[in-house]
C-alpha cells in the first residue's frame, strides 16, 4: 500500500510523505489530530514504537511542539472506533468500557491538560456511533442509531453543522467504519 499511497498524496498535491520505520507499525484508525495534539491508539495494529515514529516524523515544523501521545486500548479494534473529533472543542465517546477508559486517560494526562483544555466529551449511549466523520460542514454517522442520532443532530445544529446518516454495512463486514475507510486532508 505505501507506495500506492505515496502516489496518491504527491497527485493531490500532497508535498511530505515520510513512511513508518520497521519494526513500528501504525493504523489509520488508531490517529486521531484534534488540531491540538496528535493522539495515537495503541492497539494490536498500532504500537508504541509507532507513537516513538510520529514524534520523530512531527517534531519539525507547524506541528513542533503538537503532542504526539500513545492512547492506551483494552478491547477495541481502534481509537476511533469509539472516540472521534467532532469540532474545536468536542468529541463523541461510545458509551463503553474503553470508551470511559479513554476519556479518564485524556482528562488525567499531563502532556495533555493544555491541548485538550476545554474540550468537551458527549458520550453516545450506542458505542458504535461514535465512530463520525466531519467532512466540511457537514458530520456523518453510520445509520442505525437513533438514541445517538438525536443528541448528535442536537449537537450539530447548535455548532452550524448538518447531519447525514448513511449505510455502512459493507463496511461492517470487514471491521471498517467511517474513519478508516476515508483519507480526508485539504490539498496543497
């Protein structure tokens, strides 16, 4: 896939690719940018040699001084699978164990009290939900969830955002969702 990829980015007008150094290994699912800081999901896909790699890649630059800080992970596939970025200062939680489990760990961890200042965290009472897309003005859920549903399209209209829903269950079938089967990122 690298290659391919690399490929990709340099047509869209992607300027830096900087590739993963064996033997780390990381997975989309798992990278989650709040525009403060950098959280990395440490899962069965994504190790801590990974979070080491991103700090190294990152270090220069506009994201100088961005944390890059390894999310611990009990029984979730990725960190996006139950916790996503919403806007400046919002995330949606499922409401799990993990879930629960993440936001204890973002709230206590000192690297992180000022990047993550003043954020909010909605937890969504089906777990699966939590896993949105913000493409623009616009934040996409998986349908199927209609407890989840109405807080967010609550959420959405008080920020000026819409709410669409769509079919995911092709994606389901092979343990995807919405984030991970999207590359999202503004042209150069």
């Amino acid at each position: 896939e690298e290659g391919s990829v690399r490929e990709a980015l340099v047509a869209a007008g992607i300027r830096e690719a900087h590739p993963i150094r064996s033997p780390a290994t990381v997975d989309g699912g798992d990278v989650l940018f709040t525009g403060t800081a950098l959280l990395v999901g440490l899962s069965r896909r994504t190790t801590s040699a990974a979070v080491e790699e991103l700090k190294r890649i990152l270090c220069h630059g506009s994201f100088e001084g961005t944390p890059v800080v390894g999310v611990p992970l009990a029984d979730t596939l990725h960190l996006k699978t139950v916790i996503t970025w919403v806007d400046d200062r919002l995330f949606v939680v499922g409401d799990c164990p993990d879930g629960h489990a993440i936001v204890a760990f973002l709230r206590s961890e000192p690297r992180l009290a000022q990047a993550l200042a003043g954020f909010e965290f909605v937890v969504l009472p089906e777990p699966e939900a939590a896993n949105v897309l913000r493409v623009r003005s616009t934040v996409v859920m998986r349908e199927g969830f209609p407890r989840s549903e109405e807080i967010l399209r609550a959420l959405c209209q008080r920020r000026g955002l819409q709410l669409r829903t769509v079919d995911t269950s092709e994606l389901a079938k092979a343990d995807g969702g919405l984030t991970c089967g999207s590359v999202l990122f503004s042209p150069a």
